[in-house]
C-alpha cells in the first residue's frame, strides 16, 4: 500500500474518533453542571481547555475561560485543528483523498457529517440545544465506524484505520479521567461526597461506561472506575482495550507475530501494552492518577511518532 493511502485512512479513523472525543469530554462538563448547579458550586470551564493541552493558545485568542468561549473554541473554531469542526473537515479531506480505496457508504457518511457540522456552525446554538448536540456529534462518528467495518474489506488499509481509531480513543479516554482530576482539584474538601459520586458517574457516562461498569460492580468508586476505564481487557473503551486490539491490527499490517516486533511501532505500543497489561491499579496510584495518565499521554504520542516514521513518511534520499 502507498504510503500516502495508509496515512489518509489512518487519520480518517482518527479525526472522526477525535472529533468525538473532544464531544465526550466536553459533554462530562455539561453533565457535571446539571450536578453542581444543585450543589452550589461553580462552573469549571477551565479545565476542559487544560485537557486538550492547548490552554495557552486558548489564552492567547479567548483569554476569560467562559463557558461561551470553552465551547466554541473545542466546537466550532475553524481556526482551531482540534476542534470538532476541524476534526471532521480533515477527516472529509483524508476520505476524498483515497475515495477510489474507501467504500462509498463511508464517503457518504463522513460528507453528511462534515455538511451537518457545518451547518450547526452556522447556528448560534443554546447552552440547552448543546445538551442534544454532543450526542448527535458521538453517534454519527459511531455509524461512520460501523459502515467502515461493515462495507471495507478487512485489509491492510481497514487496518491501519483501526489502529488510527484505536490510538486516538486511548489518548481521549486518558483525557477524559484527567477532566475528572482537574475538576476536583479546586475542591479536594468534596471527596468522597455524594457529589463526588455524582461527577464520576457523569464521567462514566461520558465515556459510555456508565452500564458496563454497574454490570460489574454495584459500588461506585473512583477506585472502580479508574480500573474499568484504564486496565479492563474486554471493555471497548477502556485503554488496555484500545492497546490490545491495536496491537494486533499493527501485527496484521506487518505479518510479524504477536510477542515479536520487527519496527519502532511495534517495540514501543508492544511494551506500552504489556506494562499496562501487567500493572496493578495499587501502582496506578502510587504514581498519582494524574502522572501516571500524563504519562501515557506522552507515550501514545511517541507510538504515532514511530508509526508515522515507519509506514508513512517519505525516506531521505541521500
């Protein structure tokens, strides 16, 4: 496969799974309110800007971290490269980049995306009319996942998709619990509070956790939910989850064997994966929940570095 083919299916499957990521998190906080307007504290919009790990640049073209200005900015900022606005106009791009590979149900689905966003950016949408839109933003990037299984062969570029898709939900999943960490960080006095409580299992609905996880445990705790969200195997949102199967679509494209590598690529999601694998929630911890997610932030970044490196970018002709 071209090498530009596997770049544009890879970042088709990541900027709709981004875009919506970006829409999870943003719809923790939505949620969050409903909760704390009750309770009497105040709104954090902060901290989903905090997230994204773009805070200054925010600063620099928003300044006061209002709700107005947190929504358009992770939303309908065009300027913005992660917006969902932008995240779903560069997937459109990758997709009629390689329309002669994809099949056109996913051509359709991406482009009836794409006009739909537009459309809604057009809009001046209210803070109540948000409530309806983020689920709507999550469930047309679900049927663009759906149609691509269900219409692409399951080959090397369907692959290389997955492991786009699949390292990019990762990467959100972690941002999502760090949302939690920030939102608490102003108000440690709440731990353990019924509204404590209530901020996780706004979390866990976020992340379409919330049934999975009371399917296994009755109790929610953010010992509980860190675990189901960060070391559960068979959760498909979870990060070990995301890992695992990414690892083997990585496995597939090279023809190497599980337990083997033969690439950066694969030396480095395989050892990420087998720490993660092995590590107890207790570590976890001990680390510091926020640290220990940073952490692995850092080191997803460096998985895309090498498989950008390794299948994508164009060798040095000496």
């Amino acid at each position: 496969m071209l090498s530009r083919v596997a770049d544009s299916i890879y970042w088709l499957n990541r900027y709709v799974e981004r875009a919506e990521n970006v829409a999870r998190f943003v719809e923790v906080n939505l949620n969050l309110l409903l909760d704390t307007s009750v309770a009497g504290m105040p709104q954090q919009w902060q901290p989903l800007v905090t997230t994204t790990g773009d805070r200054q640049l925010f600063e620099e073209r928003y300044g006061d971290a209002s709700a107005e200005n947190v929504l358009k900015f992770l939303t309908f900022d065009s300027a913005y490269s992660n917006s969902i606005l932008s995240c779903v106009q560069s997937a459109r791009e990758n997709a009629r980049a390689v329309r002669e590979i994809i099949s056109s149900e996913m051509w359709e689905q991406v482009n009836t995306f794409y006009l739909w966003m537009k459309e809604a950016a057009e809009n001046d949408y209210s803070l109540e009319q948000l409530y309806s839109f983020y689920p709507e933003v999550k469930m047309s990037s679900h049927l663009f996942a759906g149609v691509t299984d269900a219409t692409m062969a399951h080959n090397e570029g369907w692959n290389f998709g997955r492991l786009g898709r699949l390292l990019e939900r990762a990467d959100k999943t972690a941002r999502i619990l760090d949302v939690k960490y920030y939102i608490l960080l102003p108000s440690v006095k709440h731990v353990g509070t019924p509204l404590d409580e209530l901020q996780w299992i706004s979390l866990l609905k976020s992340a379409s956790a919330y049934e999975m996880y009371r399917k296994r445990q009755r109790r929610v705790s953010p010992e509980g939910i860190t675990k189901f969200l960060t070391l559960n195997s068979e959760f498909p949102r979870s990060i070990l989850f995301c890992l695992l199967q990414a690892e083997r679509s990585l496995h597939q494209i090279t023809g190497t064997t599980m337990g083997s590598w033969c690439n950066n690529s694969e030396r480095t999601l395989g050892r990420l994966r087998s720490e993660l694998e092995y590590m107890t929630l207790e570590e976890v911890f001990d680390i510091g929940l926020h640290e220990f997610l940073d952490k692995l932030q850092t080191r997803l970044n460096t998985v895309g570095e090498h498989v950008y490196e390794d299948f994508m970018a164009v060798p040095l002709t000496s």
